[in-house]
C-alpha cells in the first residue's frame, strides 16, 4: 500500500509488479463513503498450472470507479467470525 497525495484528498493505492494490475482506495469528499478506482486485479490459484493458474479482472469505462456507502458496523455482525470482535460490535 503506498500513500499519496492526489490534490484534497489521501488515496491508498496496491499496484502489482509484472503487469498484475492495481487498485486504489480514498474516502470521499464527505467522509462517508470509500471510492475504490480499479485498474485490473490478476489472481493466481497456486494448486493449478501455470497456464490455467490466472485469471484477471479488467476494469472497463462503466466499472473503473465504486462507490462504496459506510455502513453500520450492526450490519456486518453476521460477516464476523472471531467471537470476540463479534462481542465488541454487539455492546456498542
């Protein structure tokens, strides 16, 4: 993850050596939301051959770019798996 700054706001970026793609995460303007602009994601299954071993996701003109809506951290208790974490989210 690398930080920059893109003029008024912070964004995070991962960018994969070899051609294996990017993406970048920034809050939006209000702070309620993530905006997630994808580049290409490559993914390689380690128990396959080479040659079927990737696959890749490429972003085109109408999905380069996500908003992504905060939510209520009670909406994600079913997502939770460690009974700790799950605790914590349930006494707030």
């Amino acid at each position: 993850m690398i930080a920059e700054d893109a003029g008024n706001e912070i964004r995070m970026g991962c960018g994969v050596d070899c051609d294996g793609g990017g993406i970048g995460v920034a809050l939006s303007k209000d702070d309620k939301a993530a905006i997630i602009r994808l580049e290409r994601v490559r993914i390689w299954q380690n128990n396959k051959p080479d040659d079927e071993a990737g696959d890749e996701l490429v972003a085109g003109a109408d999905d380069k770019i996500f908003r992504l809506d905060r939510a209520d951290a009670s909406e994600c208790a079913s997502l939770v798996t460690d009974r700790k974490i799950l605790a914590a989210l349930r006494h707030k």
